[in-house]
DNA sequence: ATGAATAATGAATCATTATTCAATAATAAT
DNA sequence: ATTATTATTGAATAATGATTCATTATTCAT
C-alpha cells in the first residue's frame, strides 16, 4: 500500500484561497491552484470534486469556525451584551488579520454560493446571524441597546458594512490599519453619527 | 440607406440586467442577453464590444444618475446635513425600487469592475464617496455629527451596509418591505445601537 | 421599381479551461 | 526483491460559451 504524503488536501486549499483572492473564483485556474500547491493539475481532482466544491470547502469551514467562536461568546455570562458585541467584532477581524486571502475571497464570493442551493452555506450564514441575534435581543432585552431598530435588518446591515470595510482594507492595506477600523466599527455600532 | 429599428441598445442593455441579476455576471450567457432582447445573437456585437463593456455601460450610466442626484443634494442650503443623508438614501431606495434587477446587479457584480482598471468605474465610485463625505463634514463642521467617526471608514461602512440590506431585500423581497428597510437604516445610521 | 447602403441574423469558429484517464511512480507487505 | 496497491501525473479530451462573419433582410433615395 501507498500512504499519501504531506498534506495535499490542505495545500490545495490555501493555495485556492491565494488565487481566488487575486483573480476571482470564476477567473482562477484550476492549473494555477495546482501550481500553487505544487501539485499536479490532475491531483486537485483527487482531493475535491470540482472547482466548486473547493471554494464551498473553503466558505465550510470559515463559517464553522467563525459559528463556534461566536457560541462560546453568545454563552458567556461574565460580561454584557455590548462587550459580547466587541469580542465578535474582534474575532471577525482577527481571522482576517491571520489571513488576508482569506478575507478577500469571504467578502467577494460569498453570493456564487448563495444563489444556487448546493451545499449549506447560505443555512450556515443564516445560523450564524440567528446567533448574533441573540446577543442583540440580549442587550435589548436588558434595556442596555436601543429597541427600536429592527433586529433582523440590523445585522444584515452590520455584516455587509463589515464586509465592504474589509474588502476596502484588503485591497488598500496600506492606507488603514485593521486597528483603526476595528475601533471605528464598534464605535459607530454603538452610537451612530449623531 | 437604413435606420436602426426600435432602440435595441437599450432593449440589451435591461435584458442584460435581468439575465446578471438572475445568474450572475458570469453564468449569464450571451445568447440568453439576445433572446430576452428579442434580438439575434450577434446582434449585441453591433452595440456592444464584449461581454464586459455591457456590465461596464450599466455601471457607468447607474452611477452617473447616482451621483447627479448626490450632487444637487450636496449643494442645497436649505436642509441641514442630516436631512441631506436622509435624502441620500431615499435616492439609492428609490431608484432600486424602480428596479430591483439593477439592485441586484448593484449589489453582486461591481467588484468585476474594480479589480480590473478597465473602464472608470472605480473612479466614479470614489468620485461618489467622495460628494457624500461633504455632507459628513458638513454635519461635523456644524456639531451636528459625531466629530469622533473616521469619515473615510465610515463611508465604507454605510454603503456596504446599505448594499447588503438591498441584497437581502432583493432577493427575498416578500418578508421586508423597503419602506421598512428605509427608516430602519436612516435611524440607526445616527443613533447607533446603544 | 431598383439598387445602394446598412442592419440583422445565427450557425460556425475559436479560445479557454474544467475534467478525465492511461501511464507512471511511490510505498508497503510479503 | 517482488508484487500489490494506491497516489500522482499531465497531456488529451470535452464542454462551454464568447465572438465572428458570410449571408439575408430591410430601408431609403432616386
């Protein structure tokens, strides 16, 4: 018997996470992925059934990830809705400090996947939000956030203005500092413009 | 000699927006673009180059009209800057409640664009961005706003969060009305969740 | 009516790339 | 060392779909 060497399954991915970031899902090669991971065009096959299933790969295991952390906040009981609402904000920006690729492909080819129904991730993304929700009911329910604004719109807001400030930073890396955004982005959560 | 019958350009061109907002700039297919135009295939290469400069035509005239109605809201002396923002975004509302294929596209596909210099849509992205921040310091300059935001982050920020909104809307339009969308995104845009 | 002149057509072409698979290499068991 | 088993390769294939272009249709000027 043969054992497989190394780990292709996971080179393949980061090096797909690399190359959709540059170029786009729909622009990158399958070849160039494999010459990213040093591997034979023909191996890519080998690990994921197709290109698609690579980049549902990679948005599986990010929401994963992200859905755990943000379980282990949600339960905290030892700080309050706000600080829960800070920690979140931080995880988020904290993966994408360890992985700018990462963050790139997470803001722009999220919808590819969304509009068909292969694979879960719109379910993932929707577990995720409900999680957060319950950090916002939380802080409204303890008269500590504002009750009027509507919960659900909310934090499609919050996500997508996340989002674009990420993608602003991932191609402009040079002019901010995660750190700066980190705090802008708290701040103005909290108290808007006025 | 013999004139060109109807408007087919523009007839492509709405075409166009559909076939993008239902499959996506990639997946939209040429021949699809044609049908929906009541128009041969080849016929979208007597208006337009390629594929790109179709999506580029859309975004250029979208964000023409944008910024047009920015600016005349800019320059009014009459109404104090936060009303100005209000205004802002009733514009960006209205114009997709006219027409929520072109929200769609709005939302999914400029990022094509950007990477890629062709075409200025960047550019005139920025040049929007740009007209908006005056309202912002015109509200700060005023003690209206929040001196303490970060103008160049917060305009991310917003129009990422009002994006994803519209997306959402855009494509479960049922549960949501806009008007609701509307007024939530106005007032928390200012006070924040606190 | 006739014939320039231009518009429109859509099947054929071309280019691009995802995917396959026959051949080869590496490993482990005997 | 030999063989069986599985991993890897990358050139060949297949599929897709953008773009072209030879042909046909329509309009207008005379």
């Amino acid at each position: 018997m043969r054992k497989r060497e190394g780990n292709k399954e996971q080179a393949i991915l980061n090096a797909a996470i690399k190359v959709f970031a540059q170029h786009g899902y729909h622009r990158a090669k399958i070849s160039s992925i494999a010459d990213h991971a040093s591997v034979a065009t023909g191996s890519v096959y080998l690990y994921y059934k197709n290109k698609e299933s690579i980049l549902l790969t990679i948005f599986d295991q990010l929401w994963t990830e992200l859905t755990d952390g943000l379980r282990i906040i949600v339960k905290r009981s030892d700080i309050d809705p706000s600080q829960k609402l800070d920690l979140v904000i931080d995880k988020l920006f904290d993966l994408f400090i360890a992985n700018p690729a990462l963050a790139s492909v997470f803001v722009n080819e999220q919808h590819h996947l969304i509009k068909d129904k292969r694979g879960d991730i719109a379910k993932q993304y929707d577990d995720f939000l409900d999680l957060a929700e319950e950090i916002i009911r939380e802080g409204v329910r303890k008269k500590i956030f504002n009750a009027d604004v509507d919960i659900k719109i909310f934090r499609h807001f919050i996500t997508g203005g996340i989002r674009s400030v990420l993608r602003q930073w991932s191609e402009h890396s040079q002019t901010l500092t995660l750190q700066r955004l980190r705090q802008n982005v708290k701040y103005f959560i909290k108290h808007g413009l006025l």
